[in-house]
C-alpha cells in the first residue's frame, strides 16, 4: 500500500455507534475504561458507574478503570454509586 493509501483510508476508520444516557456518540473502534465513556456524556469520573443494558435484561456493570469493549449499538447508561433519589 502506497502512503497515499494509508492518508485517504485513515479519514475512513470504523466508527462503534453507542448511547450513553440516552445520548448517541459514534467511537473509535478500541477499548475504553468506564471513567471515560462516563467523561464523555459530561460525568464527573467520581460518583459514578456505567453498565451496559443488554438483550433481556442482561446487565454489566463497570467501575472506574475497568475496560469496557464497546460494540456497536450497546446502550450503557449511569448509575450514581451513592444510590440517591430525587
């Protein structure tokens, strides 16, 4: 493969779509630790898990630097540690 190649095929990465809180972000394709994935729908990285809503209501939970393998179409959503209700 040329240079030229690999310049125009690095524009085109595959994107894992997911929603986080009901919010939709499209992610590269690599792992990332809960703090993270929490950072990016606006989560402090404290007081906070992440856990993925499956089929059939399949849950996982994830704390901190836990990595997490994001799929394309997974839905995680918060879950404040202190377990406090408005």
């Amino acid at each position: 493969m040329t240079a030229e190649a690999a310049e125009g095929n690095r524009g085109h990465e595959h994107k894992i779509h997911v929603t986080i809180d009901g919010q939709p972000f499209a992610l590269e394709d690599r792992h990332y630790t809960a703090t993270e994935l929490l950072a990016l729908a606006g989560l402090p990285s404290g007081g906070y898990d992440l856990t993925r809503v499956g089929k059939h209501g399949r849950v996982e939970s994830f704390h901190d630097d836990d990595k997490v393998a994001v799929h394309d179409g997974d839905t995680f959503v918060s879950v404040n540690q202190r377990g406090t209700v408005a």
